[in-house]
C-alpha cells in the first residue's frame, strides 16, 4: 500500500523546515540593517514576489513610520506606492492584521490608486511585524506584470514568518541600542576621567579628552598637530589603546630624515635579494600593523615619491614589498602627526592636497605646555615619582621656588624638556626637596620679561594684563572671536567689550 502523505501535509512540512532554516539564519545577525535586507529576501522569495520593503515605526517621522530596506524599486515608483500603502500600512499597523490583494485592479478598497494601474500591480501582501501586540513595523510585498498571484493560503506562512522576523528585529534593535549606549558610557568615563596614560587637568587638556573620547571607536583617519615633545605618540597610543583596535598591533614610524629607500622598505617590506642587505624576505610596518594602528610620525617630511606611495595606500588598502609584484590587503589605522602647517606645505608646493585630506579626517591639536597652567606642576610630579627611586628615593618633593619657576619657564622642549630636567634634578638634588640650583633650564627662556610676576612688578594693571593676553589671544586663534572666548573661557560679549574700549581710546 502506498504511504505517500497528502499534497497539504507535505507543503505543511516543507513550510516548517523552511520557517526553521529561515530562523536559524535571522537569528545569527545582529546588524539591523543586514538583517532587514535579509528578512525582505526571505520573504520575496517565499511567495515569488518581485518587489519589496520594510518599514519600521518612527514616531519622529511624519506618516509615524519610514522604510528601511527596500528591492528592486525605483526611487519614482516607491514614491508612488507609498501615497498608495500609507493607507494600507496605517491599516495594517492600526488593526495589526494583515492585507492580501489577489488581484489588486480589481480590488473595490484601492481601485482608485493609479499607482496599481501605472505599475501594473498583480497582487499585493502587508503583513505586521509585531512583538505580542505592539506593532514595529510591516513587509509590503507585491508581485507585477504577467506573474503569478499571491493566494490566500500563502498568507499563513508570511504571518508566521514575519513573527520569526519581528523577535530577531526586536533583538538586534535591543543589541543595537545597548552597543550605542555602551559607546556613549564609555565616551562619558572617558571625558570625566580622562586617558590615564595621558597627564592633565588643564582647560586645553579637557578639550583635548573630549575630542579623544569621540574618536576612539572610529577608523577615521587623525591628524595630530603639535611642537616637538607635546606628547604625539603618546596620544596616538591612547586612541590605540583605548579603541576598537586594541587588541591587534600598534607600530610606530619617525619619518623625518629618512631615506626613500629605508623608508619604503620599513613601511612596505622587502623581497629576499631587492637589494644589496635584503638578504631574507620582511614584511613591513603596514603588513605587521595589520587590523591594528599605524603612527607616522612627522610626515610633513615625506618626499613627493613617499607621499604618492602613502596615498596609494590608503586608497587601495593593499601594498606590495620592495622587488615583488604579489599585492597583499591591509587594515590598518593610521595616526599620523606633524610638528609644521601641512596647509603652508600644500601652498609651497611641498606636500600632495590629496594626502592630506586622507590623513585629515579628523584632527587634534595638542597644546604646548607653556599654555596648561598648572599642568606643569601635575607632570613635574609624576616625572618625580618615576625617577626618585632607589637610590634617590630620598627625593620627596619639589620646592616652592621650583615650582615657581617651572611654571615661570616657557618650556621650549614641552613636556620632554620637563621630563629631562625633573630627571636631572633628581641626580643633583642632595637633600629630601629638589631645589632652583638643581635644575638646568636655558637662562634665555627662564627669566621671562612677560611672566606675571614681573609685569606686576613693573606697575602693571590686572586689566593692562588682561588687554595684553586677550590681543595675543585674538592674534593665536587669527581674529576668531568665537575661538577666542571659547579658548579664554570667557563670553563672546566680553571679547567684543574689550575691543571696543580700544577702538574707542
């Protein structure tokens, strides 16, 4: 006797093995955006559909909702059938029941929408995405031309479905939610406590965490601008350490006075026998920073042949070693720094404008120390506790007079020089305090004829002081009245004050 099933049981089965394998994909992403797109092609190719779109609710959009993800339509012809579902989709998400039009021409509810006629429009299936009975959102679905129809018995199975679809939607929104939330707690831990491998509680200091916290869970490329010992590889580690990346290597290059030859083999690696010393295969700084960050340090020292080599990079992601052809992938951060105006370089002629809009996605200025207060007194003390050790552990502290001078002193090196001149203090000291005569600051920068002291000294007014660091100010940030204030900590109303009682003296 024959045991074949009926023709509806077996449909049945083949339905739920294809719920159960759809379940098992939907399920394993967590993007939202590649999930919808993965929900919308499940759903066309389950009924045959010839086009498609989900939409979500969004109580910030005018129809109370937007498409997400949509196939095979053209702009002009989405545009005209949504004057014509809004209706249907109101109706859809407001009863959350679902709408099948066998024969949407003929339809008596939507007979007047010239959209079915213009498009040609066969059949056309809406059914909710709800968790329990709270809409989220819909999968419109029709089917054009000379192509089969949707029946009702389909319907049943898209129902089921988009139930599957709305939890692993619900899901990755939640998951989705949770990672930005996630970032911005953690941008906030980082604003208010600071990098901890970086020293400052400056104004300019704060400005600089802010920045940083915005940053670090990016791969945009950053720029960091500063003098000579402001402390650039130390930030660039920080965004390292402290991102997406910071599992993977960190490589750092100076490529100041380098030659090209040196330089290319560093950065991009080098075939056995390319030249004279090259005598084993090595991989470069790009290949072994791979997943992770690179710091180019002073790049505004590259040459042209260097700079379009850099570049070909960073366009193509993918470099070749010195005396090979075999092109291999990277991805890599870069981080790079510069001590000099790339802008002036451009101007000279002596740096490519591409190049620098490639590493410039986002830049950070580092400010000297002579202008973070009494940021000075912070670092001098943690380069003491790093170098009075052992032997010089004797060397508890620093001295008024010291500190009243490292504040005095217009650190030309920054926090370098400082670190230099805290280490030899400790070497020198003999008593328990480090004191004047145990330092080595330049003579020339040391007695500043503009510190406070002496221009109170010399009879000079707070408000005299005031107008001599407002015009720096204004002359620093190149008549930016906005940046100015914002820099001073004062209002944009206080500025124009002040420059008014000049213009009218």
């Amino acid at each position: 006797m024959s045991t074949a099933q009926p023709k509806s049981a077996t449909h049945q089965d083949a339905s739920l093995e294809a719920l159960f394998q759809i379940a098992l994909e939907i399920n394993s992403i967590m993007d939202l955006d590649r999930l919808l797109k993965k929900v919308l092609e499940h759903a066309m190719v389950a009924l045959h559909a010839d086009r498609g779109f989900i939409l979500l609710t969004n109580p910030k959009e005018a129809a109370g909702f937007e498409i997400r993800t949509a196939q095979n339509f053209l702009d002009s012809q989405l545009d005209d059938v949504l004057q014509f579902s809004t209706s249907a989709v109101r109706q859809v998400l407001q009863f959350n029941k679902s709408l099948l039009l066998y024969e949407a021409k003929t339809d008596e509810r939507f007979k007047n929408a010239q959209s079915i006629v213009v498009q040609q429009i066969q059949s056309i299936a809406c059914v909710p995405l709800s968790i329990k009975t709270r809409p989220i959102g819909a999968i419109y679905i029709d089917s054009v031309g000379k192509h089969g129809r949707f029946k009702q018995e389909h319907l049943g199975f898209l129902e089921a479905f988009a139930n599957l679809a709305a939890l692993a939607i619900e899901n990755a929104s939640l998951y989705q939610n949770l990672r930005e939330e996630n970032r911005r707690l953690r941008q906030e831990v980082q604003r208010v406590q600071g990098f901890t491998e970086i020293i400052g509680k400056s104004r300019s200091m704060e400005r600089l965490f802010d920045i940083l916290a915005r940053v670090i869970d990016t791969d945009a490329t950053v720029l960091l601008n500063g003098e000579s010992g402001t402390g650039k590889e130390l930030v660039a580690r920080a965004i390292h350490h402290n991102g997406l990346r910071k599992d993977k290597p960190f490589m750092a290059l100076f490529c100041g006075s380098l030659p090209d030859a040196l330089l290319e083999s560093e950065l991009f690696g080098h075939k056995k026998g390319a030249f004279t010393g090259a005598t084993i295969d090595k991989p470069g700084l790009f290949e072994a920073a791979d997943g992770g960050t690179l710091f180019l340090d002073e790049v505004a020292d590259l040459s042209p042949a260097m700079q379009t080599a850099l570049l070909r990079v960073l366009q193509e992601g993918e470099v070749k070693r010195v005396g090979e052809n075999k092109v291999r992938h990277v991805d890599v951060r870069i981080v790079s720094a510069t001590n000099k105006s790339l802008k002036e370089a451009i101007k000279e002629g002596d740096f490519r404008e591409d190049l620098y809009y490639r590493l410039n996605t986002i830049t950070v200025n580092l400010p000297p120390l002579r202008e973070r207060g009494d940021d000075v007194l912070l670092l001098a003390h943690h380069f003491l506790d790093k170098y009075a050790v052992g032997r010089r552990a004797y060397v508890k502290g620093i001295s008024k007079d010291v500190r009243d001078r490292l504040k005095e002193y217009s650190w030309p090196g920054n926090i370098r020089e400082l670190q230099n001149t805290i280490e030899r203090a400790v070497v020198m000291a003999t008593g328990e305090f480090i004191h004047v005569d145990d330092l080595d600051l330049d003579e020339e920068d040391a007695p500043r004829d503009d510190t406070y002291r002496e221009k109170l000294a010399r009879g000079q007014t707070l408000k005299e002081i005031e107008d001599q660091v407002l015009q720096a100010a204004i002359e620093l940030y190149d008549g930016n009245i906005s940046e100015t204030a914002r820099q001073l900590g004062v209002s944009r109303t206080w500025v124009h004050g002040r420059i008014k009682e000049w213009s009218d003296a």
